[in-house]
C-alpha cells in the first residue's frame, strides 16, 4: 500500500499525458474529417458549374 501511494502521482500524470494525447488526436480527425467534407462539397459546386458551362446554361440551378 505504501509503495502505491508512493507512486500514485506519477501514475496519475502518466495518465492525464495519455488523456490529453487521446483528445488531441480526436481533434485533430475531427478537423480532418471536417475539412474533407468540405472539400468534397467544394468539388461537387465546381463538377456542377462545369457541367452547366459546358451544356450552355448559365442560370444555376436551385437547391
């Protein structure tokens, strides 16, 4: 008992460096999934101006 006492701080930051890693790689794929939506989105709007250039239609097209 006393040598886990001893050593429970260091247990605990062990810990919270691993939490803190574990959120932070979750941000980072939730920006990156993110982003990739949005430039999905971006690249159909730019499909969709090209095919109406190319048919002569220059009104867009409601949503």
């Amino acid at each position: 008992m006393k040598t886990l006492k001893k050593y429970l701080p260091y247990i605990i930051s062990i810990l919270m460096i691993v939490a803190a890693g574990i959120v932070k790689w979750q941000y980072k794929q939730s920006k990156h999934d993110s982003f990739r939506e949005q430039r999905d989105q971006s690249m159909s709007n730019l499909k969709e101006s090209l095919r109406n250039l190319g048919s002569g239609n220059t009104t867009a097209r409601a949503k």
